[in-house]
C-alpha cells in the first residue's frame, strides 16, 4: 500500500531556474529619469555659468590688450614723429601698416586701426546690434559718442564728440543686453585744442 504524500515527496522536481533580467524594470526606470532631471537642473545652469565667465575672461583679455595697443602706438608715435602723415591722421607701423590717428592717440577704428595692432580670432566687424555671424565668436561695431554717453550706459561726459568701437559676444544684441568691452576716444578731431587719452571698459552686468 503506498503512501500518500501531503508535502511534496520529491523537493528537487519543484525547483525552478531563476532567469536572467532581460531589462530594466518600470520602477527602476523612472528613478533613472528622476536622477537624470535632478542631474539637469544642477549641472545646466553651471554650465551656462561656466560659459559666461569664459566669454568674460576673452574679453577682459580682448580689452586688456587693446589697451596696451592704444599706449604702444603712443610711444611709437614719439619715439617715430616722422612716420606720421603731413595732418597728423595716420601712421606708419613696422610693419608697413597705416593706421589711423585721433589727438595723438590710436582712433577709435576697429577696419583700419585696431584690427592692425591686436591679435584677436573669430571676430568680425558687422552693422547690426545683432552678433550672429556665422562662425565668429565675437562681433564689433563702431558707435559714435551717442551711444556712449546715451543715458543707458553713461560711459563719457556730454561734453564728447568722439568715437569708437564695442565687442560684443555672438548671440548678443548690443542695444538690448549689456555684455561688451568698449573702446572710445573722446577727441572729436585729428588735431583737438586738448587732446585726450581714449578711455577703455566693458560691462558684464547683464552677460
């Protein structure tokens, strides 16, 4: 008379294989999804930053050496007098280059002037307030004293009648966001009665 089993007799024939994961499963899905959003909202915003400030670092070099441009020409022109035109508006560098002259100083021309004393890449000279020349890091344009001294920026006294020039960064409007170097001289002829050292700056508040 055989015996009937109330528990299995035979343990090993109810054993089952565990079968690999063939993916993730929903739950650990959507915690993926969370970190990476979480991830997003931390890095993005310092990466942004992280670009802002190198964009200001270029220009703090950009300006730093024009600066040292604009004094150089200076002591050329005292040490060279003779390398000046007959009216005193242009010059002769070492390298056969003419630019041109303000009272004294360099003017306040990125085309004929600036472009020929600093090394700056990827910028191009434009008519728009706009920067969104293809390929350029960076935009100048010429701005008279109007838009220096304009109530907005104040960067010169009423008093001028100069001229000059701002780099701005690509993706900028020059009008609408304040991101840019400048430089300006504030002599309003090629011999004025007071000659005065054009200023250089910039303005980040807004970067």
């Amino acid at each position: 008379m055989h015996r009937t089993c109330f528990i299995p007799c035979n343990l090993a024939a109810f054993r089952t294989t565990k079968q690999p994961s063939l993916g993730f499963t929903l739950v650990e899905m959507v915690i993926v999804v969370v970190l990476l959003a979480v991830l997003a909202v931390v890095a993005v915003p310092k990466f942004i930053d992280l670009t802002k400030s190198a964009d200001q670092a270029v220009m703090k070099a950009q300006i730093a050496s024009i600066a040292a441009a604009r004094d150089m020409v200076t002591v050329q022109i005292t040490l060279h007098p003779e390398n000046l035109n007959a009216n005193k508006s242009r010059f002769t560098l070492k390298s056969g280059q003419r630019i041109r002259i303000r009272g004294g100083y360099a003017d306040g021309r990125w085309n004929n002037t600036f472009i020929h004393l600093v090394d700056i890449s990827s910028t191009a000279q434009v008519t728009s307030n706009d920067c969104d020349e293809e390929g350029m890091d960076f935009c100048v344009r010429h701005r008279n004293s109007g838009w220096f001294r304009n109530p907005n920026r104040d960067y010169v006294d009423s008093a001028s009648r100069g001229r000059g020039f701002v780099i701005y960064p690509n993706g900028y409007n020059l009008n609408t966001t304040k991101c840019y170097t400048y430089y300006y001289t504030p002599n309003d002829s090629v011999t004025p009665d007071n000659p005065q050292k054009p200023i250089t700056g910039s303005d980040f508040s807004e970067c």
